[in-house]
C-alpha cells in the first residue's frame, strides 16, 4: 500500500493525515493546538507524536509539508514564522528526510492550499488561480498556467502586505497599513480592543464587552464576527474594515494579474455574509470593469493545506 503523509504546521495548530496514493479520503487524520508560549521545537515535539500516531508503524512512500511561514521550496529550508519563535532558518526537509528516510517537500502554507483547492477542491478545472487564506496572518498562493508560481526567491503571492491604508495602523512587517493588519483575525480583535479601551464611554461595543465579560484581552476575530451578527455596531465595522481592506487588495491583484478565480480560506472567511457582501463589493469597484472577479469559498475548507502537502508528495 502506498501511503502518503501530510502535514501542516499552522500558526496557532498542528495538523497531519495519511492517506492512500489514490484516496481522496484520510486513512487517519489528527489535529492539535500549538501551546501559546510553544516554539518551534515544541511544534516539532507535538508533530512527531502526530506522526507516530498515524503511521503506527507503517512507512509512509513520500512526506509533504505545508509551513505557515516564508518556505525556500527549493532546499525546503523555514526561513522563518511570524507567529513561532525559532523557526529562523530551519531545514526542515532534511530533518523529516533524515528522521523518517523518505522523500519530503516543504512550501508555504499559502502555495500548498493553492494546490491543494487546485487538485482537490474548488480549482479543479482551472489553469490560473489565486488562493488567499486569511486567519492569523494573510497569505497568498498562485497556480499559473496549471502550475504553481512561486515568484524569484519564492514570496510571491504576499497579499497580506499590500498596503491598502498608508497612514494605518503598524503591521507586524513594519509598514502601515498592510491588509493584513487590517483583515486577519487577531488583528481584527486588536483593532476592536484598541477603540474599546481609548472610548470607554462608547455604547456601540456593548454586546461585544459582554460576550467577554469586559476582559477585552479575551476578544478574538471569531467573537468579533458573533457580535457583529448579534447586531454590535462597533464590530461591524471592525468586521467590514477588514473585507474592504481584503476587497481592495484583490481588486488590485486582478487588475495586476487577471486570474480566472480567487479561492478564500480560513478561519475569517466564516465571518458571515457582512463580510463577504463587503469583501466582494469593494474588489468589484477596485478591479476594473472589463477585468472578470470571481470570489469563491475554498471547497477543502481548513484542510487545504493538507490536501495540498498531499499534492505537493505526489508531485501532482
């Protein structure tokens, strides 16, 4: 039986399937929180357990590596992660190469889910595609003419620092403005907690200090999007500030590029139909009328990564 493994190393989880060589289904599949003060020898730890779990003492005939995190796919060496310490410059290829003795390929979490949705999921069909996941960070991946395109050193696809509001608040990349300060799910939490506490006496952030009880260090994009639901102006606004900063950064990347369809995953594309109908109004002004805009939801869901190492081990 040939046997693929996959895994994913996410900014906040751990997750690693098995599958059969021609199987669209997992064998065995196991997903994990990252500890909040973990670092990258913690993720390797938790992975490995993952690991043998599935394999249980099988041997797997290829590995494949989706990496939250700017990836040479060429040497399969980290360079690093925004979100775990001690990433820098890890070749993580040869490690899982040297531990488990089968062929391994490492990419970006970005580029592996654009394969993923382009084998797998809601690319199938189509020969040009760009894959946006927006949850900790924002990311991109492109598949262009069939293949994926990496750009010359690999960072292609960075939509997450297209700067969208100059004078905006400061990213973790050092700019103002980028869409991913404004469009990530932390970020939107940090934004709705920075006008909580500067505007105490506002009354439109009520149904949002209550569903954390007033401990605003609890809010998360995920809440966010709840209170915006349950009619909570402020996030709301949060909410549509992040879809028109996304909206802007794909109407531009249209007009750049003009791909057949933009594929949408992670966690903040569940943020509800505010946001989409915001996300798609805004790149519908900003790309230019004569440019096509198709917006859709990934059909692979969180698993696209996964389903993308997949891809990525079997060279598809």
């Amino acid at each position: 039986m040939k046997l693929t493994l996959a895994l994913d190393f996410g900014g906040t989880k751990l997750a690693a399937g098995l599958v059969n060589a021609d199987s669209r289904e997992w064998l065995r599949y196991e997903r994990r929180f990252s500890p909040i003060n973990g670092d990258a020898n913690t993720d390797l730890d938790i992975m490995r357990s993952l690991i043998h779990s599935l394999l249980q003492g099988e041997t797997p005939t290829a590995i494949g590596v989706s990496f939250g995190g700017p990836v040479d796919a060429t040497t399969g060496t980290v360079r690093l992660s925004h979100h775990v310490p001690g990433w820098e410059n890890i070749p993580l290829k040869s490690l899982l190469e040297k531990e488990f003795a089968v062929p391994t390929s490492v990419d970006n979490d970005a580029n592996v889910a654009a394969l993923g949705e382009q084998h797998f999921g809601a690319g199938q069909g189509y020969d040009s595609l760009f894959y946006i996941t927006i949850s900790t960070g924002v990311g991109g991946g492109w598949i262009l003419n069939g293949k994926p395109w990496r750009g010359a050193v690999g960072m292609a696809g960075e939509i997450g620092h297209i700067v969208v509001e100059p004078a905006g608040p400061i990213c973790l990349c050092g700019k103002r403005g980028c869409v991913e300060r404004l469009a990530s799910g932390p970020y939107m939490a940090q934004n709705a907690k920075d006008i909580l506490e500067n505007q105490p006496e506002r009354e439109d952030g009520q149904i949002l200090r209550n569903l954390v009880g007033n401990n605003l260090n609890l809010l998360t994009g995920q809440l966010i999007s709840e209170a915006a639901t349950k009619g909570d102006n402020l996030a709301q606004a949060v909410l549509q500030k992040s879809a028109w900063a996304l909206g802007v950064g794909i109407g531009n990347v249209a007009n750049l590029i003009n791909p057949q369809r933009f594929i949408l995953g992670g966690s903040v594309t569940k943020a509800g139909e505010i946001w989409w109908t915001v996300l798609q109004e805004t790149a519908r002004f900003t790309a230019l009328p004569e440019v096509p805009l198709e917006i859709v939801p990934a059909a692979l869901a969180d698993d696209a990564p996964l389903w993308g190492a997949v891809a990525l081990a079997q060279n598809l």
